[in-house]
C-alpha cells in the first residue's frame, strides 16, 4: 500500500462525513484511511464504522482521551503505507489531491522527505486561496515562519521512525515535528491548492483558553531541544513576542491586569525591534488609559 490517511476524531460526528468522503472519493485508489478516535462522547464511532462497512479502506481504532498528538501517533503505529498523509477532521482533500501527491514522488524517486502541499481556506460556503512563497534560507524557519497543519503534510514511514508527534508539547506539536524532521530529512513543497483547510469557531483560537500558554509551554520546551539550532535566533525572539503578546491578551481578558502588563513588558523586551512592537504599545494604552493620558499630554510636548 503506497498512502495511509491518518485522521485523529474528538467529538466530530458532525464533519467527519465530509472529511470521509473526501478521501473515499480521491481519484488514486492505493490507500487505506485510519481514523483514530480519542475518546469522542458523540457519534463519531457510528459515524466512521458505517464508512468501514461501505468501504474496507477505512479503519477504526479507538482509544482513551490522550489529546491529538497521541492519537496521531497511534494512527502511525498502525499505519502500512509507505507514505503516511495526516488529514484533520474537520478539513477536506481535493479529489485529486492524492494523485497529484504520488505524480509529484514518482517524479522525485519516491524520496525519504516531508511533502508540504498548498491550501484553500473553506468557511463551508467559499474558498479561499494562499499563496505559498517558495521555501527559502533554512527549511526550520521557513516552516515557523508559514506554520503546516498536518492535513497538508505528508511524510515517508521511514521518517516516522524517528520522529513522531510529542506528546508532551500541545498548539505547536505539528510546528515542532515538521522543524526536527527537516533537520535531517528534505522539505519539498507541492503548491498546489490541493487541501481544503476548514475555518470554524472549533479552531479559532480563543482569548478565554490556555492556547497561548500551551504554546508558549511547547515553544520553550522545543528551543530547549538541539534540534532547533537551525531556527535563527531572532525568528525564535520573534515568535516568543509573539505567543507572550497572546497571553497578555489571554490575561486582559480574564481581567487579569498586573499579569497582562508584565506579559506584554516580556513580549516588547523579548523582541524590542518586533514589527508588531507599536502594537503592543497601543495595548499597553488601552489597558491603562492614566499612561494614555499621560502620552495624549506629552504628545504636542514631543512635537515642538
């Protein structure tokens, strides 16, 4: 078997459907699809045995809650074919998407490499197409810098052999497995828009969570890790800023106002030339309207 589909399912019984589908309906036939449940508490087991019994390339595998890392993983482990693909479930493929995929590694000798493919965006209604600029300076940064969910990546099983999703690391998991990958495996890019990446309020990333924590959590412990040397310093100071603005966001929303100003200090001095540094300068204003009234009332000051 050339291609496995692993796709990880908590509680989506609603999408999972046209997930499935998308894949069943692919022009290139040689693959088996492997959707791993973790955990869900609605109709996803019904949902996915009806497709296994329409189509025996579908496979079930259920598991305690262990988060997606570890469902993903568990998809690998079970997993036959020579290149492994990661669908989410709520995106879908384009029906040629694993034909083109196979034409563009025929051509490449069926390389040891991880397959980046482009992306639509899709709210259901209309699509949405990206640009992907080429990869350039280092595969690690390209990869941080133009973030690949896994439903647009795909990886040759020897690679999974040694690298697998750390389940110790959650928001940035996928980030963290392409950048180790690509320090020691070739990033090839296939830009075709052959992925429909879904936009919904179940993956917007919510002021009220913990995701800019869990990321900031997961950057450190990847930086913390010598497979990141290939990411340049600066792109490592810059996207710290970035997720610590997030949790000072994530604070202020919460009312929490000590803790959103020393966030937002630990963003700009992480970062001081950022380019979303008057940004966050902006905010520091608006949570503190006695320091914008003190920059209103300097202003004409400064100017003279």
């Amino acid at each position: 078997m050339l291609v496995s589909v692993v796709i990880p399912a908590y509680n989506r019984a609603a999408l999972l459907p046209e997930t499935l589908s998308s894949v069943r309906e692919q022009t290139f036939t040689d693959w088996e699809c492997i959707v791993v449940d973790d955990g869900s508490t609605d109709h996803t087991r019904e949902v996915v045995l009806a497709a296994c019994a329409e189509d025996r390339r579908v496979r079930y595998i259920h598991q305690e809650n262990a988060e997606r890392s570890a469902a993903r993983n568990t998809g690998i482990r079970h997993s036959r074919g020579e290149y492994i693909c990661f669908l989410d479930s709520d995106d879908r493929y384009t029906p040629r998407y694993l034909q083109r995929l196979t034409e563009f590694l025929f051509d490449r000798g069926f390389p040891e490499a991880l397959v980046i493919s482009g992306f639509q965006l899709w709210d259901g209604v209309r699509l949405r197409e990206i640009e992907l600029p080429p990869i350039g300076g280092t595969p690690a940064a390209w990869l941080f810098e133009h973030p690949v969910s896994p439903s647009r990546a795909c990886v040759h099983s020897e690679i999974t052999k040694r690298f697998r999703f750390r389940e110790d690391i959650r928001i940035v998991e996928d980030s963290v497995l392409w950048v180790s990958v690509a320090t020691m495996f070739p990033v090839l890019l296939l830009p075709e828009p052959l992925i429909w990446y879904r936009v919904h309020d179940g993956n917007s990333v919510d002021r009220s969570t913990r995701a800019a924590f869990d990321r900031h959590d997961g950057l450190l412990k990847f930086f913390a890790d010598p497979r990141s040397n290939d990411v340049p310093r600066a792109l490592r100071r810059d996207l710290l800023s970035d997720v610590r603005f997030r949790m000072a966001e994530s604070h202020a929303h919460q009312g929490q106002k000590g803790k959103a100003l020393c966030a937002i200090l630990w963003s700009i001095f992480s970062s001081p030339f950022h380019r979303h540094t008057k940004a966050k300068l902006f905010f520091i204003m608006e949570q503190f309207p006695g320091i914008l009234k003190m920059w209103r009332f300097l202003k004409p000051m400064r100017t003279e």
